[in-house]
C-alpha cells in the first residue's frame, strides 16, 4: 500500500509541512508495512513559499532561509522571513502583511502592503531575479501601492501631494512617481499566485470585511482601486487583479 499525505496547513495550528508529518506517523502506527510520502500543499496564503522551497530543496537546489525586520501591515515592527533558492526568492505576501498578526488593529482603510515591498528589495539585493509571491492571506487593500513604496514610488494627488499610505487615500491618486524607484527590484520577473479570480473591485467587496471593512468603508475602497486601476492603466475587470487586497494591479504596473 502506498499512502500520499498532502495537507494544506491547519491555520493557527500546524503548517503544512508539519501537519503531514504528524498524519504520516499516525498513518504508520496504524499501517506499519504502508509506504508513506507527505507531499505538503499549499493555496497561496501562508506556508506557500516555504513549500516550494522545499521542492527546490528536494530537487537539489541550494536553499537559504531569510528572516529580516519589517513592518506589518499596520506599520508596527516585525520579523519576516523569505526563501531563496538560486537565484529565485519565494515570498509569502502573509510573512509580514498577514492578517493573523493584526487581529488585534485592523485597519482596512490604511494597512498597507509596505512591509512585503520589504522582503522583495531584499531579495533582489541578494541576487534574485524572479520571485515567486503568494498572495493568500493579506491584511491590507492598498492595490500593491505599499509595496511600490517600500522600492521608491510616490503616490500624488491632483496637486502633487503624498498621499498617507493605505488604500483609502488612493481615491485621490492622480500619478505614481517614479523618480526614485528602485529599478533593479523593478525589473525582476514576479509570478503571482492566487487561489481566486477576483477582479479589483472584488478586493474590497468580496474580501474588505474580513479584514475589517463595512459599509461606506467597502465602497470607499472599491472606489480607491478603480481609480487606482485608471491610474495605472489596469483593465478593472481583469480576474486575479483583486487578489491579495489588489496587490497584482501595483505590480502589474510595475513590470
């Protein structure tokens, strides 16, 4: 008999690597002659790049585990950490803009996704020339503009004034700039994973109230990253723009 254990990570419990091995043992204490081989999943949120660093781990590549200082999405103090296999970072988006590690002071109109932007300047410090980033998981709708932030650009209004950072501000997006961007970060290969279609729009409709929003708030936000997508030249009704808070329509943009 030959038994695959492939879990997705039990949230707040156990990642995926771990879970399998613990249904494993208890495959084998039960089944003693059974082979077992645990094939960790997962769907894009949390536990996304460590799975796929274990891949590239299993299939030869030199790993390296990164863990660096950054801001959640609520800008408070974190640690985060990164894989990096060759010249490939894989990067959780929830390793630092999570929603678990700000249950406690969500903020919807204002969390950002700077503290990812972060771990992606760091990794292509560090050599990286794609990076793989999951998208599951984010605590903030920002469209990606605090991950822009984190490699230089500026977001403007109308008059040519900052804008604060969060999502909500970007109702006033007039233009992105770009003097100061970090154009190494900015030209590394992304590929973006998702386990939904939504479109922008979807970000702060479908997602906005389980990360806090309600009411005004959701439309609010809607109407901040269908400016943001005229800003920046996305087609608001592209599937997967709305993953992750709209992360892909800063990014989009970016590449």
């Amino acid at each position: 008999m030959h038994i695959v254990v492939a879990p997705d990570s039990f949230k707040g419990t156990a990642s995926a690597t771990e879970a399998a091995a613990g249904i494993a043992n208890g495959i084998r204490q039960h089944y003693p002659t059974a082979t077992v081989t645990t094939l960790p999943m997962a769907d894009g949120g949390e536990g996304t790049a460590q799975v796929l660093a274990q891949a590239a781990a299993a299939g030869g590549q030199e790993t390296q585990t990164i863990t660096l200082p950054t801001t959640d999405a609520v800008g408070r103090l974190t640690e985060a950490q990164y894989f990096l296999a060759g010249r490939t970072a894989f990067i959780d988006v929830a390793a630092a803009t999570g929603l678990p590690a700000v249950r406690d002071a969500l903020d919807p109109l204002h969390a950002d996704s700077y503290g990812t932007g972060v771990l992606l300047a760091d990794a292509q410090s560090r050599g990286a020339t794609s990076i793989v980033l999951g998208l599951g998981g984010t605590a903030s709708i920002d469209g990606g503009m605090g991950i822009l932030a984190a490699l230089g650009a500026a977001a403007h209004d109308a008059r040519g004034y900052a804008l604060p950072k969060g999502g909500a501000p970007l109702v006033q997006l007039d233009s992105i700039d770009t003097a100061q961007l970090n154009i190494k970060a900015g030209m590394v290969d992304f590929t973006l994973l998702a386990d939904t279609r939504a479109k922008a729009m979807q970000a702060a409709t479908m997602y906005g109230p389980q990360k806090g929003a309600e009411g005004e708030q959701i439309a609010l936000l809607a109407g901040a990253l269908l400016q943001l997508c005229k800003v920046t030249g996305t087609d608001p009704e592209a599937e997967f723009t709305g993953a992750a808070g709209g992360i892909p329509i800063g990014l989009t943009w970016l590449s």
